[in-house]
C-alpha cells in the first residue's frame, strides 16, 4: 500500500511550485499514523517502514 501522504515532504519541488497541492494531498490521502490506527484497529498486523532521501538538485530553467 503506497497511498499516505508523508507530511515530511512539505519540501518537496511540486509543492514549492504548486503550494496548494500539498494541502489537496493533506486532504486526500490519509498520513502514516492514520493508516497504522486504522489497520491495527481492525486487528491486522502492521508494519511500517518508510524511507526517503534528501538531496539538493541543481535544475535548469
């Protein structure tokens, strides 16, 4: 399942040009601990592992 918005990526390049999508994807998509409540209530096992990588990339105009 990939469908989580991670509220870490508030720095991501899209919503520095796009500064409303972050908050349509705020509403859209459910944030990790919301989907870790919402599965654990339901008596299922999770497991969450998420990994992302920060880097500075030069780009051309």
């Amino acid at each position: 399942m990939r469908y989580f918005i991670n509220i870490e990526l508030t720095k991501w390049w899209v919503y520095h040009y796009f500064p409303t999508a972050y908050y349509e994807d705020v509403k859209r998509y459910w944030n990790k601990d919301v989907i870790f409540n919402e599965l654990t209530s339901r008596d299922l096992e999770v497991n969450l592992k998420i990994k992302y990588k920060m880097e500075n990339i030069r780009v051309m105009d």
